[in-house]
C-alpha cells in the first residue's frame, strides 16, 4: 500500500482586503445614552446643587444659584441639551483627532504628493502607515488599487483610470459617516435649545401676568419668580443654541479640511497613473 500523503496546510483566507480596510474612528455610537446620562445629572444638579437651602433665605434667592434654581423645571432639560452640545463636542474633538493621524495633513498631503511624481508608490504607501488617520486609510486603499491596475493587462486605460477613481471614491465613502457621527444631534440641538429656553421664557412670563392680574395688589414674590424663570431660562436657551452652533461649524469646517485633504490626493494619484501608463 501506498503511505497516505499528509494533508497540505491551507492559507489562512484574510477576513477582509487591504483596500476594504478603514480606520476605525474613536467616537461614541449611542448618543442616546449620553442624552440620557445627561439628563440624570441635570436633575440631580437640579435638586441638589440649584435648590439646596443654602442658596435661599425666607424663600427667596440670595444668589445667582438659587435664581437659576427659580427658573423652575425646564432649567434641568436646558441643562441636559448644554450638557450634551459639550460632551458630543468633546467626542467630535478626540474623534477628529484620531481620524487627522499622527502628524499635519498638509505636510503629508505633500510628501504623498512628492512620492506620487518620483512614482514613488512603496514610499507613499510607508507614509500612510506612518500617518494612519481617515486620510491615510483612503489613500492607502487607493495606492493598493493603483498597484493593481498598474499589473493588469486586461483593462484599458481608460478603464483603470475608473476603477482608481471608484476606489478612492468608495474608501471615502466609508471613513465619512464615521466623521459625521453626532453631528447632525449638534445641529438638532441649535434649534431645540433655543425653542425649550423660549418654551421656558413664555411660561415664566404667563406667571407673572397671573400674579399681576390677581385681585387687589399684585403678589411681588409670584411676580418675581414669574420674571426670573423667564430671564434664567431664556439665558440658558441662548447659551445652548450659540454654543451648538458655534460646536457644529467649527467641526464640519475641519470635516470639510479633511475631505478636501482626501480629494486633493486622490486627483493627484489618479493623474499620475494617467501620466505613467
């Protein structure tokens, strides 16, 4: 009898292709939890901070805590929507943080840009692992594609222009929700703010008509607690729209800085392909 051949080891199969991989962008997926966790910690301000004794004296405020506290109950779901605006921007901060890489994006936009002329591939693809970031992972996806049609003899080039045109546009596509994420809840909270704060405004001062609209003479501490809810939940409303807005720009400006970062040496990778072949 022959002896019976040894099974061959099998290759591992790769889960997934190098122009498949992303970078994975630190950020928080469940922003539910964070209005959530939010809320709980404005009510507890709320209760114990804003409407402890020590800020009041015969029932009435004696500083700028115990007026805020005035404000009555819509200064806690003000202050859930601030505290959210400020942890979602603090997310987007180290989340842009992670996706811009380890060194400056203009500087390594021209190093890429410096290797593409001399065709200087296997030096562009270290400076992507060198960078990482969101930019380094499209253009690293998009150096791969540019290797691959650079080996085919099949397509023409009209064809292979397409297919690296396809391939940056695909690698883009899949790093930009992750560097969107959270910002449209920024952008809800502009509005949503500055709608409760004015909510806020028309219930304090449907108080004070009340007060001033009761027989005989009008009750000063109904009347005063009427206007400081109006003017404590108008500040805060204003507070959080301003700061969202102010939060949303600036982050979709640097969004914006990064895709451009991503266009710019996609073009420049597709024409040198185009000037080579």
């Amino acid at each position: 009898m022959e002896a019976q051949k040894p099974n061959t080891p099998q290759k591992p199969v790769a889960a997934k292709s190098k122009t498949e991989a992303t970078h994975k962008v630190r950020g928080i997926k469940n922003a539910f939890l964070v209005i959530l966790c939010c809320f709980v910690i404005a009510v507890l301000l709320f209760i114990f901070w804003f409407g402890d004794e020590s800020h009041f004296e015969n029932g009435h405020p004696i500083d700028l805590v115990g007026t805020i506290y005035k404000g009555g109950v819509i200064v806690p779901i003000i202050q859930t929507l601030l505290l959210t605006v400020i942890v979602l921007s603090v997310e987007r901060w180290i989340a842009l943080h992670s996706a811009k890489g380890t060194g400056s994006i203009s500087k390594f936009v021209a190093n890429v840009k410096a290797a593409l002329a001399k065709n200087d591939i296997e030096g562009a693809q270290k400076l992507c692992a060198k960078q990482k970031g969101s930019v380094a992972a499209v253009v690293s996806a998009a150096l791969v594609k540019y290797k691959e049609m650079d080996q085919n003899t099949i397509l023409t080039k009209e064809q292979k222009l397409t297919s690296l045109q396809q391939a940056v546009e695909e690698a883009t596509a899949l790093e930009m929700p992750s560097l969107q994420q959270n910002l449209p809840i920024v952008a809800t909270m502009t509005t949503l703010g500055t709608l409760v704060g004015l909510l806020g405004t028309v219930i304090g001062m449907i108080k004070s008509f009340q007060a001033l609209s009761a027989s005989g003479a009008p009750d000063s501490t109904e009347l005063s607690a009427g206007i400081s809810e109006a003017l404590v939940n108008t500040a805060f409303g204003i507070c959080t729209g301003a700061f969202a807005v102010i939060s949303y720009n600036f982050y979709t400006n640097k969004i914006d800085n990064l895709t451009y970062a991503i266009d710019e040496i996609g073009f420049s990778i597709v024409q040198t392909f185009s000037a080579t072949h």
